[in-house]
C-alpha cells in the first residue's frame, strides 16, 4: 500500500472502518509496518 502523505496514511489507519476490519488482520498474521518519508516507488 503507499499513501501520498503521513496525513493520508493516519487519516486511513485511524479510521473507524479500518479498525474494524483490522481486528481480523491482526489475529491472523504478524506484520510490521513502516512508514517512509521521501521514498517514491518506481513505476
């Protein structure tokens, strides 16, 4: 997934929809996530 800000990724990560749906994520698989400022994915 890649966002085009931190705003965008709080905004989505914060949401009430997404807290929902995590719960199952989160019980299921272990994952790190990382957050990278400046980093712009080729293609």
């Amino acid at each position: 997934m890649s966002f085009p800000d931190e705003a965008a990724y709080r905004a989505f990560a914060d949401s009430r929809d997404y807290q929902n749906i995590s719960q199952d994520r989160k019980a299921g698989a272990e994952a790190v996530v990382l957050l990278a400022k400046g980093f712009a994915p080729r293609g």
